[in-house]
C-alpha cells in the first residue's frame, strides 16, 4: 500500500502500465503448470511453498516498493537438487528467481512476473573451517550474522559486515558483492571470496570452491558471478578469506562542523591510526534527528552538522588506544573535532546510530534510495545540490555511508509515491554522478529498478560484452529475468 506498482501480476497482462519508468514486457516463457508442481513436490518434498498468503513474502522486497506474482517457491537443500531444479525448468523454458534473505533495495531479489522462487533459505550448512588458513566453506544461504557468530569461537570474523546480517545470506552478498561496513580494513568480497559453486541455468554444476589463495590456472571464473545479481548461475557454496578476530576494537563518535572538516578529520585519522582503522563512517545532522525522532536514540554528541564514527581494530589494547588517543587529542586541539566520546562498554550503542539510520527513514513514509559512489572530495556536494533542486517538494535530504571508500547514501523521503518527486530526482542524480565520474551503484548493486540507467557508469562496448556473455551462460534468459542488464536490442 501506498507504493508503486511497477510489477505485473494481474491475471496474463503483459505489460506494466503503472509505472512508465520501470515498463517492462513479459518474455515468451513457460506458464508453470500443475505437472510442474507435481514434478517438484516430488523432488522437493515438504519443501515447495504454494498459496498465495504463504507465497506473498516471498514476492514483496524489504523496503515493500516492489512486488512481485510469483506461485512458487522451491527451498533446496543441496547444490545436486539446485541442478536437478534449475535443469527442469531450463527444458520448460520456466524463468527462475534466485533469492537470499531478500534484503536487496534495488528490486534484484523478487519475481517481476511470475518466475519460480528459488530459494537458499535451507542451504544454511557450514561445511568446513580451517584455524591455521582462515578460509570457512559454507553454502549459500548461511545467514551472515550466524556466521560471524560462529568464526568468533574460533577466533576469526567475517570480513564483512552490514546492518542487515541478521537476515542476509552469504550468497546473495556475494551475488551482489556486497561493501558493507568492514570494507575499509578488509577489502571487497571480490578479494576475500576464494573460491564459488555455482549452477548454471542449463543445470550443470561449476565447481571452483578452492580453499587456494594463490591459484593462477586461466580465467578467474568465479569473478564472473561475484556481482551477477544471479543473472549468470545460481551461487550454492562460497569459500572465503576470514581476518582473526580483532582483540582489541576502540568505537568513537565525533562531532565535526562542517563537511571539509570531516574530510580533514579524515586524512589526519587515517595518517595517525594507520593500520588499526577499521571503519570511518560519516551521518549527517538530518540522520541524526531522525535516528533520535524514531527509534528513540540519543547521541552521546549534541548539535553538530555532521557525525563521524571511527572503528579501531588491533590486537593490543594498550597500543590501539594509545594511537586513537593521540588522534582525538589533536583532531580536537586542530579545530577538527568540536565534540567527542569513546565507547567503554557497549559498542554496540554507538554502532546503532550508523547502522539504524536505514530503519529510521523508513517512518518518514516512501524512501527513494541511491548508493552512489563518487571522489571522496564531491562526496556531500551531491546531497546539497539536491535538497537545492527538490525544495520542500521532498520531506528529508539526507546522506551518510562509508567515506573511507567513497560511498554515499543519498536518501529522499516523502509522505507517499509520486511521480513528479521521481522525475526531480532522476535521470539528475545519475546525470549528476556520470559528470564526477562515479557510479550509480557503489554496492546495492542494479538489480530491477537501475539496470536501465547502466550507462551513466559503464560504456556501451562493456554492456554490450556483459549482455553477450549472459547469453552464453544462460541462452534462454530465465535466470533473474529482467534485473542488472538493460533489455538487449
């Protein structure tokens, strides 16, 4: 309710009318039929979701703005029962959506149409870790947040880290090579993830789940499929590089007064703390109000135009809070830092301000969210220009991400759906972004509602190459029809 409904499920309409921007035409695949899901409910047994109440979740995305009219949901257990779905519905000619824990916010993780869900959910076993090497195989749909939990009894984490881990899946965040809050200190998943299984849409398994970081054999293969948004094969295990867990982690929350200062506040932190800085996380004061308005929050630092939150990780105590010392005393002696406060006990209080801001705005009524990733220096210059542009058309302009990388989320909120705030803010943003040359998804990936705009951050000649090589590893199209890649001509 009250979003807009860029889906088309109502009866065998073809086309969506509703929403012009996201017009999309069904392709020529396969009804599902009742011997379909018999086929299924004998390979899949007490594991096929049908009915339209029990299948409803499954066809709505996190943020409800987009929805799907899917019949069908299939839980597998195994990558062989993945292989035997997937070569079924490759000889139907039955369109697939691969799905995680359905926390993606481009629309990548839920059925257009009515493509069979293909769910990870049961694939949740860990397979093997390693103390010495640090590499833990896992499948797919292992939570992230369990996983963390499980590496540090051991000693290790996860080298990443998102606000939504507690329901996200390790696969979809390979999938959509998820960023995240540790990618400062850790790198990317195209970095840490050794080794994939993946299914092809054919059905055919692709075993390269080597434990080996160092394996120089021809083409990286599993980097295809790392960002692939489940448009080239579905992901079944993943192989990756976990850090030892931190024994020592320091959490400051600043105040800074202007955006250069948090800038500033920037190089001197990173000059100073060097290789213990984990995370540099910047808010804006608009995030703050609503962190405090909504989830009844409060920071511990007052009536600054701009937050920042630096993570320290070490294994000295001794050393690591000596050098973040050092740093506070001279960000505040310099003029940097008007406010400050280190966490002593519960980290985790000061965390939440960042990690809930995404909670917070969704009381605010309809969020249209970008994940844009610019040079650091125009990073909040976006956001100014913005609220310039939208006036009091738009409820909030806000902006925080992950300044250490060059990630901005730029958040618009308004009481409901309009089309005329959406034609304020877009093609502008991406416009915008492809002048500075950024790119118009630093993390969340294309998925549904940005496969169109594509070309604001890649040339015509690599989206040509991308499209060819879908059309090699899934020639009928029916893996995550519609997402990532704009229509071929």
């Amino acid at each position: 309710p009250g979003v807009p409904r860029a889906r088309g499920c109502a009866g065998s309409r073809e086309v969506v009318p509703t929403c012009e921007r996201y017009a999309v035409r069904r392709l020529p695949f396969a009804r599902l039929a009742d011997g379909d899901v018999a086929f299924f409910e004998r390979l899949l047994p007490g594991r096929v979701v049908t009915g339209e109440e029990e299948v409803k979740p499954f066809n709505v995305d996190w943020l409800k703005s987009v929805r799907g009219c899917s019949q069908l949901v299939l839980k597998p257990q195994t990558t062989a029962e993945v292989s035997q779905v997937l070569r079924y519905c490759h000889e139907r000619n039955l369109a697939v959506n691969p799905q995680g824990g359905n926390t993606g916010l481009v629309g990548g993780s839920v059925p257009v149409f009515d493509e069979i869900i293909l769910s990870t959910a049961l694939m949740n076993q860990i397979i093997s870790f390693e103390k010495v090497s640090g590499i833990l195989v896992c499948q797919a749909g292992c939570v992230l947040e369990r996983l963390n939990e499980y590496l540090e009894e051991q000693g290790f984490i996860m080298p990443l880290d998102l606000g939504a881990k507690g329901s996200c899946h390790i696969g979809g965040n390979v999938a959509t090579n998820a960023g995240g809050l540790r990618l400062l200190r850790y790198g990317s998943l195209r970095g840490t993830v050794l080794g994939l299984e993946v299914v092809l849409a054919d059905g055919s398994a692709l075993d390269c789940l080597t434990s080996l970081r160092k394996d120089n054999t021809g083409y990286d293969l599993k980097q295809l499929f790392i960002g692939s948004e489940g448009t080239l094969g579905v992901i079944t295990a993943v192989s990756i590089l976990c850090p030892q867990k931190p024994k020592a982690v320091n959490v400051a929350f600043l105040g800074c007064q202007s955006f250069a200062k948090v800038l500033e506040t920037f190089t001197t932190c990173r000059a100073m703390l060097g290789e213990v800085l984990s995370a540099y996380e910047f808010m804006d004061e608009k995030c703050m109000e609503l962190v405090e308005r909504y989830l009844k929050l409060s920071s511990p630092v007052a009536d600054s135009p701009f937050y920042v939150l630096i993570e320290t990780s070490g294994s000295n105590l001794t050393h690591d809070e000596e050098k973040l010392n050092n740093f506070l005393e001279q960000a505040m002696a310099s003029g940097l830092v008007t406010d400050g406060t280190v966490a002593t006990d519960d980290k985790k209080v000061l965390w939440s301000l960042r990690e809930r801001i995404t909670e917070a705005l969704t009381h605010e009524g309809y969020v249209y969210k970008y994940d844009i990733s610019l040079p650091v220096g125009k990073l909040y210059d976006l956001v100014t220009d913005m609220r310039a542009r939208l006036g009091h058309s738009a409820k909030n302009v806000v902006g925080y991400g992950h300044l250490g990388d060059g990630n901005l989320h730029l958040n618009i909120t308004a009481e409901s759906y309009s089309h005329s705030l959406l034609d304020a803010i877009e093609p502008f943003v991406y416009e915008w972004t492809a002048r500075c040359s950024g790119s118009i998804s630093a993390e969340h990936g294309l998925g549904f509602k940005k496969r169109q705009f594509i070309g604001y951050s890649k040339p015509r000649e690599a989206v040509v190459l991308m499209q060819q090589l879908k059309a090699m590893l899934d020639p009928k199209g029916i893996l995550n029809p519609y997402k990532t890649l704009p229509s071929a001509p």
